[in-house]
C-alpha cells in the first residue's frame, strides 16, 4: 500500500461523537462555571496586598500594645509575627498555584 | 489551506478569550470528532473516550486565556487530549486491571463479498483493524494521516522523540496493513 492509500484508509478511521456531544460539553461547562462562580475568592493580587497590609498594620499594633502593657517586651516579637503571616501568605500561594497545575493536568 | 485553517483557529479562539460561547461551540464541533478518534487509540473504548474527552473540552475552555498563539491551536489542543487519555490510562491501570487491547481477531464478521462492502462496513473494519495497534502506533498514525500533523508537531504533542515516531509510523503503517489483510483478505483492496 503507498503513502495516499494509507491516508485514504486512516481518514475513513475517523470516529465520530454523538449528535448532542457538543451541546452536552457546553451543559456541563455552564453547571461547572455557576458552581464555581458561587465559591469564587478574591484574585490573587487582593490577596497578596490583603496579606501585607494585615501584616503590617497588625505588627504596629502588636507593638504599640504590648510595648504598653509589657513591662520586658522584645520587639522581635512583633517581627516574628509578621514573618508567620508571610508564612501563611506563602503557604495560601503554593496550594494556589498547585490547584492550578492539577486544573491544567 | 493550512494557513487558512490556522487562521479561522485563531480568530475563533481570540473570540473564546472575549468571552464567546457561540466560537466555542465551532471550535468543538470542529475538532470533536478528530479528538475522539485520537482518544480512542489510547483509551480503545469508545464511551469512556467519549466522557474523557468532554472533561477535555472543559479544561481546554478554562485553560483558553493562557493560550499564546506560540503553537497552532490544533497542536495544543491534541496536546491536552492526549495528556489527559495517557493520565487517564495511568489511573486505570493503578485501580482496575485492563484488558490488553491485542484482542483475537473474530473471523466470523470477514465479509463474503466485495460488493457487500458498504461505506460504513469500510469503516468498521478499518477500526476494527486501528483497534488491533499498539497505542503508540495508532496514536502516531492518526496524528500523521488524520490530524496532518508534521513530525514536529507530533513531537510536541506526544514527546515521542522522531526517531521513535518515524518506527512507529513505519511500524504501524505495516501492521494495518497486515491486521486489514488478516480481517479482509483480498478484499482490502476495495476499501480504497
């Protein structure tokens, strides 16, 4: 057999989907994107700039009060703080991006 | 006519990007049946290919704003088919143990006549026969006579490297012909 009947015969291979596959994706599509749309969260740049204005103002805070209250207080404290709630910005920014590679995958 | 296609391609998905379910909708109706005959060399049923492939139009709808014009559409778009079936070959094989897709031929259906061979019993016989290929070898040929894919492209889709896509193609351009010769007899000569 040469190249052309080859590809004669592997065109009439060709499978074709069910009549309503195309209206059954577009269904499915539009469940997926009003169940999605109901548990949307903030984009991701609200969230970052969420993170560090919560860091910052709640480190003023924690040092204002407790430089107050606390007659030893060691400023690192505060310090160690914010470190941990960039902990947990860098932590809400992995599961982000993993969510999305298994949405890709 | 290459071009030509690329182009109507990348109007239609630039019209998806803005938000355009009616240029989805052609999308899918133009790439649905060549997508399910891709999945069907790597899943070989056709209902579960059928269902796999819906999840793909889904992903490929969501994942549509990343797509940067560097490849033609059709390359990306079978990229994620053929990803998603091998991932979905992988699950299965962990969960349920599969039949190998080397089935015994069934002799009884050879056809008793060349005028009796109809264009759909074409079909199903030169199926049947794409069925009886190693994955790879199916996948490649169909990507390479159906999707006219070049053998880059199939690289960038596959990953195969060329050498292994030229054995494959060279392979199973022989084999059909020998599974085609073995259901049909002479009558292979009348499928063209």
């Amino acid at each position: 057999m040469n190249e052309n009947d080859i590809k004669k015969i592997i065109k009439k291979s060709k499978v074709k989907t069910k009549a309503d596959f195309t209206d059954n994706v577009l269904t499915k599509l539009e469940a997926e994107c009003s169940t999605r749309s109901s548990i949307k969260l903030w984009p991701l740049h609200q969230i970052i700039l969420g993170f560090v204005a919560f860091t910052v103002i709640s480190g003023f805070l924690f040092y204002g009060l407790s430089k107050n209250y606390i007659p030893d207080f060691n400023p690192i404290v505060p310090l160690l703080w914010a470190l941990m709630v960039l902990l947990g910005l860098n932590y809400v920014l992995g599961l982000s991006k993993q969510r999305n590679l298994a949405d890709f995958k | 006519m290459v071009d030509n296609v690329a182009d109507k391609d990348s109007e239609l998905v630039h019209q998806v990007q803005n938000g355009d379910m009616q240029a989805f909708r052609i999308l899918v109706d133009l790439y649905k049946d060549k997508s399910l005959s891709l999945a069907i060399s790597i899943i070989k049923d056709e209902h579960l290919a059928e269902d796999i492939l819906q999840d793909v139009f889904i992903k490929v709808y969501k994942k549509i704003g990343t797509f940067k014009f560097r490849s033609k559409f059709s390359t990306w778009m079978y990229k994620i088919v053929v990803n998603t079936c091998y991932n979905e070959l992988k699950r299965q094989r962990n969960t349920v143990p599969i039949e190998e897709n080397e089935k015994p031929f069934d002799h009884t259906t050879s056809p008793e006549g060349s005028d009796k061979l109809t264009f759909e019993d074409q079909k199903a016989y030169i199926q049947k026969g794409m069925q009886q290929l190693k994955t790879d070898e199916a996948l490649v040929l169909r990507l390479f006579y159906l999707c006219e894919m070049s053998l880059k492209e199939i690289e960038a889709i596959t990953k195969f490297k060329a050498s292994k896509i030229r054995v494959d193609l060279h392979r199973g351009r022989k084999n059909l012909e020998e599974q085609l010769r073995q259901l049909l007899g002479d009558e292979t000569k009348h499928l063209l």
